[in-house]
C-alpha cells in the first residue's frame, strides 16, 4: 500500500462510546473492550490486517478480518480513511451483525494522489496496467476484463488476497472447528479408515498396487 502510511504502525488508536472502548492499530488489528467492573467484560478482536478495499484504482480503506468467531462466523471490520487535521479514531458503529465500521482521520490522505493505487505499483505491474487500459481503449476487451485483470495485479502486488487462500483459509478454520473433541475426531476417523478400506478393494480390483505409510 502507500508507503507514507506506514508510518502509523506500531501506533494504536483509541476511541471510546458507551461502556466500549475500540482501539485501531493499523496494518494489526482492531480490537473492543467493555468498560465495566463486571467480572466477565467482554474483551475481544474484530478483525486482523488482512488487505485493502480498493474502489476507482484508489485505496478507500483496509479491512481486518479473522477476529473473534460471531455465531457461524468471524467479526471484521472495515476501517474508512479520511482527511483530518489529526491521526484520531473518529467514529465506529456496527452496519451489521458483528461487520464493524470505524472512520480513521489522519492529514497523510488528505493530497489528492495519496491513496492512488498505481504509484505503489512495480515497473512490471504498472505496464501490466498501462497493457490493460490500452486493450480497454482499443475495445479487445471487455469493462468486466479490464476489472479482472486489475484484481489479479492487486492480489499479485499483495493488496487483496487471493480467493483461494481465502477458500484454503477458511477450510483450515472449518477442519479445525470439526475436531473441537476427541469423540468428533474419532468420528471422523472411523469413517476416514472406512474410506480407506474402500479404496484399497478398489486399488485391487484394477490390479493397482497400495503403497501404505506409518502415518497411515
């Protein structure tokens, strides 16, 4: 991302509403604390840096993901960058069900080419861009075209993630929700050791030899 932004790492941000205390650590995470003297206050993360949200080729705000699990899912958290005279938490709220909102003011957006994408780019991303625009014009491709090839140039400058790490992410995640047990994990594996034996008979029967492993 924009290099002059990274100045804010390392710097937390509070902000505070209610009983709830939010703190903003860019480029790390976001996190909630409940002010109260209860014994259980709720303490907890909202979202880890995870990529930006890049909207017209410009950076509009970083999204921090994988926080606290919310039901069936994890708490995220979208972070809106803002001129400011100041670097301040302005404003949180929570659009939906555990998908927070924060405003972040700092004056390091407020040039009006601080936040472009393009300029952060390698020499041989930015031709890849320049060959796009250029394709675009002449009308061999598509609107839709020139807006996937600029995802792919994102994720290869590591803007955005992949959507398979994402996928693979979040299969990790569900593999590891699944053995929460040892009966779960002795469930799944006696029907593991039942799939086994089903494909060694049908290795057999194709005359295709079963190499086997003391991790079996």
């Amino acid at each position: 991302g924009p290099a002059h932004l990274f100045r804010l790492a390392g710097k937390c941000f509070s902000f505070v509403e209610s009983t709830y205390k939010y703190e903003f650590c860019p480029f790390y995470n976001v996190t909630q604390h409940e002010q109260t003297f209860r014994w259980n206050a709720y303490s907890g993360i909202l979202g880890i840096w995870h990529e930006w949200e890049i909207d017209n080729n410009t950076f509009v705000g970083m999204w921090m993901r994988e926080g606290d699990s919310c039901e069936t899912k994890s708490r995220q958290t979208k972070v809106h960058l803002v001129c400011g005279k100041s670097n301040k938490l302005a404003y949180v709220s929570e659009p939906s069900t555990c998908v927070y909102s924060l405003t972040f003011e700092t004056p390091l957006v407020c040039h009006p080419h601080s936040l472009l994408v393009y300029p952060t780019l390698t020499e041989a991303l930015q031709r890849k861009w320049d060959e796009a625009e250029q394709l675009l014009y002449d009308e061999l491709i598509t609107d839709q075209g020139y807006k996937k090839i600029l995802k792919e140039i994102f994720e290869e400058a590591g803007l955005l993630q992949a959507a398979e790490k994402n996928e693979v992410r979040k299969q990790n995640k569900k593999i590891t929700l699944e053995f929460e047990t040892v009966e779960k994990c002795s469930k799944e594996y006696k029907q593991l050791s039942e799939e086994i034996k089903k494909l060694r008979v049908l290795l057999g029967q194709h005359g295709i030899a079963y190499r086997g492993n003391s991790g079996e």
